[in-house]
C-alpha cells in the first residue's frame, strides 16, 4: 500500500461529499416539478411528448396506477429491445455484417439493460452492431435509469406528503429526468471523452499493421455515448468486452476518476434531495454518512489485499501485490477502489477483472451486491433500497424505545415493515436459491472455469450480480449458454421488479398518513447513534444471510491460498 493510494481513495470521497448537494438541488427541482433555466430549451420537447402522447403531466397517479405504468412501459422496453437484437442482421448501420442474436442471448440481453443491470455475456465489439448498441442498448440505458430514479422520486413523496393518495405521475418523472437531467450531463460527458481520446463515429472496424508485420483489427462505433450514459446512469454494459479496462473506453487516469466520480454522483445527490424532500437535510446526511463509511471500509479491505499480493507466488520469489488482471497505467488502487465503487453502485462497469483478485479482495464486490448495492447504490435504486433498511431500523429502534416507530415524521407500523422485509427478502431467495440449482445440475457446473471455492464463488457472483441488478462478473464462469442466459435473465427481472413493486406499496401507504411531529420519545434519526445503528441492521442481515455462502466461497479460497492449497 502506498499514501498515493490512500490519498485516492480520500479524495475520491471527498470530491464526493462537495458535489452531493449541488447534485442534491438540482435533483430537487425536478422532484417538485420546478421550471430550470434547461426548460427554455426542452420545453417545448416536453410539451410535444405530452401531446404526442396524450399524457396529462399534472394528473396525479396513486401507487397502484404508477407502478403498473411503470411496468408496461419496462415491458414494452423489453420487447422492443429484443426485437432489434432478434433483427439485427437485416437492420441498418450494421458495417460488420452481424447476424442476429440468438433467441436466449436477446431474451438474456434485453432484460438485462431494462432492469438498469447490464449483463453481458457477449463480447460487444464482435456481437452487436452499431445500430444494436445505439438503438437497442443506449436507449435503455437512459430510461432504466430514469425509471430508477422515479421510483426514488414517488417514495420521497410518500414521506413527504400528508394524508394523499398519490405519489406523482410516471410520464412527467421519467421525461423530466430523461430531459432534464440525464441527456444534458451526458452530452458534456461524452464531449469530454471524445476530447479524452474515446471514439464516436458509425464507422466499422480499421484494420492497422502492426511493427511485427501482424494484420491487426481494431474496433471503432459509437463509443462515447454509450460510455457517458453507461457510468452516470450506473448502467455499466461496455461497448468492447475488456469494459473500462479498455484504453477506447477509459483512456487515461483523468477519465478513470471521472467515471467514478459520475458513478457515485446521482446516488449521492439522491440522499441530499431526500433530506429536502422532507424538510431536514440532516436527514439526507445521516444517510451519506452510513454510505459513506461501509464504502471507506470495503475499500480499504480491498486495497489492502490486493496490495498484499498472492503468498503461493511469493514463495516462488515472485514479489510485490497482485497485478493479475489488472491495467499497469491503473495500477492496484485505482483498480481496487473501481471495482468497489461499481459494486458499491449498481452499475457493473470495470477496469480490472475481479475473477483476478485475491480471495478477500473479490469477496468486498461481492458482498457489495448482496447488501442490495445500498452504499450510493444505483441511480434512484440505491437511496429507495436504503431507505427499505431504514424503516427495519427505526422498527428495531421502536421496539428498544417501547414506541411505535417514527421516520421524518411518518409511524412505520406493521404494512410497512411487511413489505419491506419482502423486498429485501427477494434478493437471498434468488440468489442463494438460483445458486444451489446451478450448483448441482450439470448444466450448470459446466459454467465455472476453475475448481474449488473460487469455482463456487463465480457461480455464486453472477446470480448475486443479475439479481442485484449489478452486471460485473467474475468472468472465469462460461455464461453465455441457454442455461445460465434463462437463469440469469429471470433473476434480473425479479431483482428488479419484485422490490420496486413493494416498494412503491410503501409509498402508497405512507402518503396516506399524517404528519407525526417528533417527542421526546422519539428515537432521533440524525445522530451517530442512528448512523452506527443502520450500518449494523445492513451488515447484521447482509452477513446472517450470506454468510454461509461467503464461506463456502471466497472465505474457504482466501484459506486454502494460505494454507497453500491448490485447485
């Protein structure tokens, strides 16, 4: 480990904590509807939309009619996606020549970037063409993020509103993050990488003759807009197969901060807005501090172990922390503190192959995504999957005080714990369930390339990866089988649509109640106490639940390393 290192690791979360509230009010704006200087511009786009559409955006929607909107939309997304990648041999802007995708590699495909999760089992730069990547992926990459940061919007609501039965309207939350919010970051964004040396052009591939005399070909498309959208909206699909380990894709160490950064941006803004959204911004900083520490730690953990190296190769003289799978112009912490950043999030992009760390290292991302990526989290998904632990906490907080349990003014009673154990609960059911399926059938155990606990633990990785709605991989396992490509496009449906459903069910209900001013009986919720407490309630339920398959996994891998065991 070296200071440079640490000193990354620090500023990266500073930086973090300075941009959070500027984030925070611009997200506030578009909460409450607001009209910001971007309206003189996209008004009448948004205007036309609503005609075009015939969509009321002043017309209020209860939870039920949102969620089933929301829904229809997402499958109509669906089917959309699958389509294009279906046709994609007779489709335009294709100068490659692809064929179409086949049947399970669409169905795989296009569930994946409609949950907002991006798993891909394909090489992107030898699969799909241009049109696919533009019409079929990037679009989805904007409107998943934009759905995830609506339901954030409509939950914000039910806390902040009083004895309603409404939480906002779908269409107008969507188009006005859509329009006002996404697409302007994402045009400066990809401005700046194109000025980084990222490619953007319909052009196919070049080919290049290399020093040695070898014919080289080299893959060019429509790089940087998908790369902008694919970080802010916490996406993480990569045009080419190496991901942001590629120099096309992440050329130097400045845009390495920057997809970082923009990773993490929108999730934190998301808990100052909350903060406002209910009239205390020290709840919002509550929140980001419970985030911010379970991430500082995770962090540290990986770093430290990616920098104290593999001991079977320190025996052999062979010295120094473990670069296997890592970029050398990256190097260890930059590596470390990525992968932490994009599992912290549900955004799955990485810069460094997480098969290739150590046995503790790769255990800190997976252990990311079976929290349900509530450190920043996902667009929209990592605040209302916070606040999912929030209501347990203040229940557990109740029981110890002997009063009904109160959050930012709202009584937590026994519908909203309900249907938040449900949505959490739906994660280690898939996980663990999808896992010990894939674990003893043989179609399955076809899947890992190595043998052993690490073997276990890819399996274990990518049901944890499509049902967190993460997309990374520990890419040692061969996916990209009808198997694997059902499996693990049925748990990204469910990861996704089974928590935001209870979830808007939440919202619905605590609407409907009235303001419950704090006592002095009432347990605060913006004090370390409240802090230390929901970092426990995360870790206590993540470990209980987990722990027998994180043992079984890279636990039972990090001691047969020690013990110098070999598989």
């Amino acid at each position: 480990m070296t200071l440079s290192g640490w000193m990354l690791i620090f500023a990266f979360v500073a930086i973090l904590a300075v941009l959070a509230k500027p984030m925070g009010l611009w997200l506030f704006a578009l909460y409450e509807g607001r009209t910001t200087p971007l309206h003189r511009i996209l008004g009448p786009v948004e205007r036309g939309f609503y005609r075009m559409a015939g969509i009321d955006p002043t017309e209020e929607q209860g939870w039920r009619r949102y969620a089933l909107h929301m829904l229809l939309f997402n499958l109509a997304l669906l089917l959309f996606t699958y389509a294009v990648l279906r046709l994609q041999g007779v489709l335009p802007v294709n100068p490659q020549g692809f064929g179409a995708v086949g049947a399970d590699g669409a169905f795989n495909t296009a569930v994946s970037f409609t949950t907002n999760t991006n798993w891909q089992w394909y090489s992107g730069e030898t699969t799909l063409s241009n049109l696919s990547q533009m019409l079929g992926l990037t679009i989805q990459n904007f409107l998943s993020a934009a759905t995830g940061i609506a339901i954030a919007f409509a939950l914000f609501r039910g806390f902040a509103r009083r004895e309603t039965g409404t939480i906002g309207n779908f269409w107008a939350d969507t188009t006005r993050i859509t329009l006002y919010l996404l697409l302007p970051i994402c045009t400066v964004y990809a401005l700046f990488l194109i000025a980084s040396g990222v490619p953007q052009t319909l052009a196919g591939s070049v080919h290049a003759t290399t020093l040695e005399g070898v014919r080289q070909t080299i893959a060019l498309g429509p790089v940087a807009s998908q790369e902008a959208i694919k970080m802010l909206g916490t996406n993480g699909g990569g045009f080419f197969n190496a991901n942001s380990a590629h120099p096309f894709e992440n050329p130097t160490a400045l845009t390495n901060l920057i997809q970082m950064l923009s990773i993490f941006l929108i999730g934190a803004g998301l808990t100052w807005c909350f903060g406002k959204a209910v009239g205390d911004t020290r709840q919002g900083w509550a929140i980001l501090a419970a985030m911010g520490l379970i991430f500082v730690a995770g962090a540290s953990i990986a770093y430290w172990q990616e920098a104290a190296g593999n001991p079977a190769l320190h025996h052999l003289g062979v010295g120094g922390g473990n670069m296997e799978g890592k970029e050398v112009r990256f190097g260890i912490a930059a590596s470390s503190l990525f992968a932490v950043v994009t599992t912290a999030a549900s955004c799955g992009a990485v810069n460094a192959m997480h098969d290739s760390f150590t046995a503790i290292g790769g255990l800190i991302p997976l252990l990311n995504i079976q929290l349900g990526e509530v450190v920043v989290g996902g667009v929209g998904a990592g605040i209302y999957g916070f606040l999912l632990f929030a209501i347990l906490a203040v229940f557990v907080a109740g029981l110890m005080v002997g009063r009904t349990p109160e959050y930012v003014g709202k009584k937590i009673e026994a519908r909203e714990v309900k249907l938040a154990v449900l949505a959490i609960a739906i994660l280690p059911l898939v996980i663990l369930g999808f896992t010990a399926i894939a674990s003893v059938l043989p179609v399955g155990l076809a899947g890992p390339l190595n043998e052993g606990p690490h073997g276990f633990s890819e399996i274990l990785y990518a049901f944890s990866s499509g049902a967190g709605n993460n997309g990374s991989a520990f890419a040692g396992l061969s996916a990209g089988t009808p198997f694997y490509n059902a499996m693990i496009g049925i748990a990204m449906w469910l990861g996704r649509f089974f928590v935001i459903v209870p979830v808007l069910a939440i919202a619905g209900s605590l609407a409907a109640k009235r303001h419950t001013p704090a006592t002095s009986g009432s347990f605060p919720t913006t004090g370390g106490l409240w802090i230390g407490l929901l970092i426990g309630i995360i870790l206590i339920m993540g470990g209980l639940t987990f722990l027998p398959s994180l043992a079984l996994g890279p636990v039972a891998d990090h001691l047969s390393m020690m013990a110098g065991q070999r598989f």
